[in-house]
C-alpha cells in the first residue's frame, strides 16, 4: 500500500503537482541598465543583464540605414523560471540636440522628443521584453545622445544605513 501511495505521489508531482495546490512566485526586480549612445563615434549600446537570465540585443531601424530608432529589447531566458518587473525605472537623456526616450515593460514611460532630463515610473510586468529606445519622429538620430534606462529595483532594508 505504502508503494502504491508514493507512486501516485510522484504521479502526482509529474502531472503538475497536487489539484487545488497552486504557488505563484513573486516578481523579482528586473535590476538593471541599458544605455544608447552616440557621441560622434558610432551608435553603441550596452547592459548590465547576464544573458544567464535576461538575454538582450540592439535594432536599429532608419531611411537608408541612418538609425531614427535605436532600440534595446530585453527578454527573460526561455526555461528560467523566474518572472520579473519593473518597479522603479529610471529613463535619463543627455544630448545637445533632441533626441526621444522611452522605456517600456508593461506599461511605457516616454519622455517625448527634447533636450536633456529625466523621468520615472512604475513600469508593472516584464510580461515579454523590456524595451529602451533612443528615437526621433521625423529625421534621424543626431549625436552626441546618451539614454539609459536603469531600474535598480526596490529599495533594500539597508538602504541609507552607514
């Protein structure tokens, strides 16, 4: 009987676990940054994700292949089991021209088209991708740009202390 039981259990557990038992985890802070930039030198990105877990790479979209759009889009591993949001993003822009940021994970947090400042937001779920875009309407990207989008997650219990 004892065998019959702790077969039906691994049975149980193969089949997606018990009916009526259920755990949801929580989403873990998707710390990170990513910044677009061109200084005169040829548009460069980079980021902080391993690629372990949240894997990411740049498009670049244009009139004849000048970029008005640079893009970073970054989505979690297929097979990690963890699931992310973005809690606190950070979008900053430092040009001498205009340039457009946004970020986006659920929700989007565009700055528009201008000159250099910074904006924040709750940006919910990673539900896909995680974007960062340096963007023109009209045009194409004119350097010197920087954009990064960073969100360093919620703030830690020791946060401030000496």
């Amino acid at each position: 009987m004892r065998t019959i039981r702790a077969g039906l259990a691994a049975l149980a557990l193969a089949l997606g676990g018990v009916p009526g038992a259920s755990a949801q985890a929580a989403d873990v802070p998707a710390n990170g940054v990513i910044t677009i930039t061109n200084q005169g030198f040829g548009l460069t990105a980079t980021w902080t994700y391993d690629g372990a877990t949240i894997d990411c790479e740049m498009t670049t979209d244009g009139p004849g292949g000048v970029p008005q759009i640079a893009s970073v889009k970054c989505k979690p591993v297929q097979g990690n089991v963890l699931t992310y949001s973005c809690p606190l993003m950070v979008v900053t822009r430092t040009t001498a021209t205009v340039v457009g940021a946004r970020a986006r994970c659920e929700h989007t947090l565009d700055m528009g088209i201008g000159t250099s400042g910074a904006a924040t937001a709750n940006l919910g779920r990673l539900q896909t991708s995680l974007f960062c875009e340096a963007y023109v309407d009209s045009g194409v990207l004119v350097p010197p740009f920087t954009v990064t989008c960073s969100d360093p997650g919620l703030p830690s219990r020791d946060a401030g202390a000496a």
